[in-house]
C-alpha cells in the first residue's frame, strides 16, 4: 500500500492550525476568566450598606 504523502501533508497541516487555533483562543479565555474574576461582582442593596456603616 502507497502512502499518499499530499493526503498526509494536508491532514497535518490542518491538525497543526486547529491545535494552534485552539491554544490561541484558550489564552484569551483564561484572560476574559481571570479578569472576570478580579472584579468585584457582589451587588449590595441600599439597606445593607446602611446595616454596616452603623457598625
């Protein structure tokens, strides 16, 4: 059996770009979740704000 080496080459090729792809778009996730994360999310009502100034 004859391996056909364009077949193969082109298989590879796209293994490398979506291998790539996905490093590059997981990256830019981490920083999204990172900065998602440093923010700070808690919403206070009115009332509570006035609970702990008293105290």
């Amino acid at each position: 059996m004859e391996l056909n080496w364009i077949i193969l080459a082109v298989v590879l090729v796209c293994a490398i770009a979506l291998i790539l792809y996905l490093i590059k778009k997981n990256q830019r996730d981490k920083k999204d979740v990172t900065k998602f994360f440093n923010t700070d999310t808690t919403i206070r009502k009115e009332s509570e704000l006035d609970e702990e100034e008293e105290y």
